[in-house]
C-alpha cells in the first residue's frame, strides 16, 4: 500500500491514465474547438457556432431539448417510487432488484434499441400481438413517442441508481424524527426525505438528460430519418457532408448546454446537504 | 413518587421469529427519571420504540395519561425522541431543526422565536441558530437534537442512548447536563443505556432487563447494594459472585468460613448465591481474617487498586485503596452489611423471569 501513497511513485502510476486522457480526451477536445472556430482555410470564425440559429438547426435543437426533457421526466417519475420502494427493502432482497434493473445495461445498448424497433414496427411483434387478439394496433414507430420510450428504456438505471443510492443513505431515525416532531406522511416525506435525496434526484437529471439530448442512435433506428435531432444533424456532418468545421460548431453548442446542467447540479448539490 | 404517567401491560414483540419481549409489564411515574438497562439484544431498545410509537407490540397495551396509545402514530404522542445518532436534519440550519415540530404545529413566527432562543439557552448553545448541524461537534449536536425535542413541551422525553457516540468526557459531563434539564423541564425521561455507571448517574429508577424480561427495578441504590440475581448483580458494576450455603438466618458459610449477614427467610442449610462488591472486602493481616488468601494480580486504577485474591482454589476481585503486592499473604473479612444473598436459580429460565419478588 505504501507504493501507492508515495510523492515520487504517484505520478508513475497514474501516467497510464494521463497518456490515454491526454490522447483520447484532451487532443480531441482541443480538435474539435479548433475545428469549430475556424474556416475550411483555417481563418477564425464564430460563423460555425452561429448556424446554430438558423431554422432547420435551431428547430433540432429545441426538438431535442424538449424530447430530453420528456424522458428525463419519465424517468424521474418511474425511478423515484421504486427507489423508495427499494430503499425500505431489506438488503438481501434488494441487491436482487437492483441487479433486475441494471442487467439490461449489460447487453449492448445498440441491440437494445434494435430490438425495440422490431417490436414496435407497423408489422412487428407487439403488434403482430394485438392483431391476433382481434385489438386496435398500435404506431408509434417513428414518431417522437418511440423515441422518447428508447431513451427512458435505455437510460432509466441511471436514474434510479443513484436516487436509490441517496434514498438508502438516509438514516431511518432522521425519518422517524420527523414523525416525532409531528409531521405526518406527506409532510415528512415533503421537508425531510425529497431534500435529502435530492442530490440523488440532481445526478440522476444529469445522468439521462445530458446522453437524452445528444444521442442520435436511437433517434435515427425508433425515429426514422424524418426526425431529427440535433445528435442526428452532427452525425451527419461528419459522416455524410465530411463539413467538420460545421460538425465541430454544432458540438461546442451541445457542451455549453452540458456545462450549464452541469454547473446547475454542482450549485444545487452544495446546498442541498451532504 | 407520583401518578402512573406511561403503563405497559403484557407487551410482547418477536422480529422474524424471534421472541424480544415477552409479558412485559412496566409503569413509569410522573416526573421521574427512568433507566432501561441492560445488554445489547435486551429489548431496551424495543420497548422505547413501542412507547415513542415506531414498532407496534404483537400482544399488549400501551397506556399514557389513561389513554390507550398502543396503535397511534408517533405524530399524535405527547412525548419526543432523542435518536442515538442525533437524527438531525442536515439540510436545515440549527435554528430550522428546532422549529421543525413548532412549524408542523403551525406556531406563530414569534412564538417560535422565543422558543429557539429558549431552547438554545437551555442547552448552552446560545447564538448556534443559522450553524449547519454538520459543523458542529457530537456534543453539541447532541444538544441541539434534545433543544428539538424540548421545544414541543412533550410530557415524557425518551431517549436512546444520547451518549454512546461521545466520549468519556463529554460522556460524563452531558449525563450532569441531562439531569439538570429534568430538573428544570420537570418532565418524564425515559433513558435506554447498556452503560451501567450512566444510570446509576442519573437515575430516579432503573430497570435492568436481560432477554426481554425486566430483571429487576428500583431505585439505583437499591440496584447496586441488592441485587436480587446474579445477572443483575454482574452487569451492574464488578462483583464476587460465590455459590455458597445458607447455615441458618444472618449466617453463610463462604468459601468454607462462616460470615454473619442480614439476610432471613432462605430456610436451613440451604445453597444460595452471595454478592459481594470488590470494595467490600476487606483486608487484613492473616491471623485477623476470616477467611485466607493470596494476592496473584495486581493493577492500579488511578483511585484505587483492583487485586485479584485467591482464596481455596477460587479468585476474588479485590477494590482497594492500599496496596497488598503480589504474593501478600492476606486475610479476608466482609461487613454483614456487605454480603448480599440471593436464591439460587433453578434453571437458565428462571434466572430470566425472576424479576418481581
């Protein structure tokens, strides 16, 4: 253990990390500002950035942040009850239920969304079903709908871990206080149990809302090609138009709304207690 | 002492099977300070949850102010909890915490005020109001969870061992701290402690219980010097406890020697168990003592020496403030006063249920 708190050795160990970081994370980085505020002739310009407001960029832009909104939402009202259901669990029974929710994770997101697209195509297999049952069908592929049950599919364990992670770390007798005091259910759970889990409830937000607004694999397999985000229209310059300059702008829009989320939860989470 | 203030009648409670009270049957007096005692796993604990409302007994009734309260939620009993880690709200200032119950009980904003002020006063800690529970130490945040609780002039404050997470010093002075605050609230504690000094400390009443049963109760100089079980007679404080005979009444044969005591009423030639505290015995030179021994260890406690004394085979704890060295010759005697006598238990179950004689 020694090794490992040593002034001298410290850096050796970690230069690994920092090669890989440096090489993956930083020059990429520093490409893609570079990119993003330059001309194809390499001159400064904010004119990259500023595409951003024309209509058809701007339209994707709000699309997506309403979308990512949506299904962080859902997520939010589907992982709360559970995480406090989980939480008044024993913890025998409860590392079973969490393992339920996480083993989706462990297949590969790609396949996951594929399979969606099977099961809710015009002829697929939820509706193969209802055909059989003599019921209406259902068509939600390719709409905003489909894409919005993908990113709650795909990104509600990271929701519930970490509220379940905060609602468990509340001492049971900080409950029961509040009950001595005489607040009833509601008003406990109002004043004591959503304050202390909110830090939970913040990086919870965070954690689907930033993949919700920047994904364009599961809008472009549940949404077609007619719905666009602002995920989609990056893709496509980089891989479609080869226009990297344009590609580069559009991203460092992207990040600024990260860093705001970002800086939102690093705010609040200091308020809200530990 | 009083009025009944809190009965208990035939509480049990069993966890997964697991019997943790049975048939227990305790009444609490007005203003008195009252000890449940005992070791970890005891059911102390349970029967403080059962009165403050937070685990409903299986069999039995709950009592308070002539009221059955046995299935009323915590938020309709008249009385408030210290919890063990304090149970503050961190996310709320120390004013805030104490306003919590006057707020859900919609006091008026000066009202509420005046009573922080007061609160705070009472537990010397005036000006903490807007600190954050977090900055400050176990002590003070202990103080400031009883503040919290003392604001909403409950009748009966419990309170699960407040003291366990401190140490000695603060310990010792928060348990002059609490008896001062009964003194001045003049309201009923309840205080659950596995710490026999604490209640020996503070108490009007002790109540020692061992595997859900109440061993014994009274007064703490009653617990100490009259012990009516082995059980109790080891948890509370060291002792000798020796199997000895009964010869007749205000006689026991100890070890083979005969003492005089007090004690009537245990009938002829019969076995009995004796307690007798380490600083009960006494010394001597070997041709003045009773009975004879060897002193084989010897530590010093600051006030006094603790000396192990072997007497025909069996060792004896020894409190003295003069020092006998290894290997002294000794000779032993107990005042009658001193040796305490209690029927021996006919079995392990026994032992456990003899508690009211």
């Amino acid at each position: 253990m020694k090794l490992f708190k040593n002034k001298n050795t410290a850096p050796l160990l970690s230069s690994p990390y920092m090669a890989w970081a440096l090489i993956f994370i930083l020059v990429p980085l520093g490409m893609v500002i570079y990119y993003g505020f330059t001309t194809e002739d390499g001159f400064f310009t904010f004119e990259n950035i500023a595409t951003i407001a024309k209509p058809g960029y701007m339209k994707a832009l709000i699309r997506s942040i309403r979308l990512a909104l949506i299904s962080t939402l859902v997520c939010l009202l589907l992982a709360y009850p559970l995480g406090m259901i989980l939480s008044s669990m024993k913890l025998t029974r409860n590392t079973y239920i969490v393992t339920l929710f996480i083993l989706p994770m462990w297949m590969n997101f790609l396949l996951r969304t594929l399979t969606w697209m099977t099961l809710l195509e015009g002829k697929g297999v939820i509706n193969t079903v209802l055909e059989s049952l003599h019921l209406p069908t259902i068509n939600i592929i390719n709409t905003p709908a489909a894409i919005v049950l993908g990113m709650v599919y795909n990104f509600l364990p990271f929701m519930i871990l970490p509220i379940y992670n905060s609602l468990s770390k509340i001492d049971e007798n900080v409950i029961n206080a509040a009950r001595d005091l005489g607040a009833d259910s509601l008003q406990t759970f109002l004043k004591i149990t959503f304050p202390l889990s909110l830090p939970g409830v913040l990086s919870g937000i965070t954690m689907v809302f930033i993949p919700a607004l920047t994904t364009f694999a599961i809008s472009s397999m549940l949404g077609g090609s007619k719905i666009l985000l602002i995920g989609n229209i990056i893709e496509q310059e980089f891989t479609q138009l080869y226009d990297w300059h344009l590609g580069s702008g559009l991203s460092i829009v992207l990040m600024i709304f990260i860093f705001i989320n970002m800086i939102i939860e690093a705010l609040s989470g200091n308020q809200g207690g530990k | 002492m009083g009025k009944d203030l809190i009965t208990l009648e035939h509480i049990s409670k069993s966890y997964d099977g697991q019997l943790i009270l049975d048939d227990l049957n305790l009444s609490i007096y007005e203003n008195s300070f009252v000890t449940l005692l005992g070791p970890s796993g005891c059911g102390k604990t349970t029967t403080l949850r059962i009165i403050g409302g937070f685990e409903t007994p299986d069999k039995g009734r709950v009592i308070f102010d002539g009221k059955d309260i046995t299935n009323l939620s915590p938020n309709k009993r008249q009385l408030n909890t210290v919890f063990q880690k304090y149970a503050l709200f961190t996310h709320m200032t120390v004013a805030e915490n104490i306003a919590f119950g006057l707020k859900i009980k919609n006091k008026s904003d000066s009202y509420i005020k005046d009573k922080i002020k007061y609160a705070l006063k009472l537990v010397n800690l005036e000006g903490y109001e807007n600190r954050s529970p977090e900055s400050l130490s176990g002590g003070q945040q202990q103080r400031i969870a009883i503040a919290r609780a003392i604001v909403n002039e409950p009748k009966v404050l419990l309170l699960d061992e407040p003291l366990g997470a401190l140490d000695l010093k603060m310990r010792q002075d928060m348990q002059y701290e609490l008896k001062r605050l009964k003194e001045e609230l003049g309201i009923t504690f309840i205080y659950v402690t596995h710490d026999q000094e604490e209640a020996l400390t503070m108490s009007d009443h002790i109540v020692v219980m061992n595997q859900g049963y109440i061993q014994q109760e009274g007064s703490p100089e009653k617990i100490y010097n009259e012990p009516e079980n082995a059980f109790v007679a080891d948890f509370i404080g060291d002792s000798n406890i020796i199997r000895s005979t009964m010869i007749r009444d205000e006689l026991v044969e100890i070890l083979g020697a005969k003492f005089a005591c007090v004690d009537k009423g245990f009938g002829e030639n019969k076995p009995v168990d004796v307690v007798i505290r380490p600083e009960d015995i006494e010394l001597v030179s070997p041709e003045n003592g009773t009975l004879k021994g060897v002193v084989t260890d010897l530590t010093f406690k600051g006030v006094h020496y603790e000396m192990d004394v072997e007497v025909g085979g069996r060792e004896l704890l020894v409190h003295s403030t003069k020092l006998s060295p290894v290997g002294t010759h000794v000779g032993i005697n107990v005042d009658p006063y001193n040796i305490q006598i209690m029927n021996v238990p006919e079995s392990e179950d026994e032992e456990a249920i003899s508690e009211t004689i």
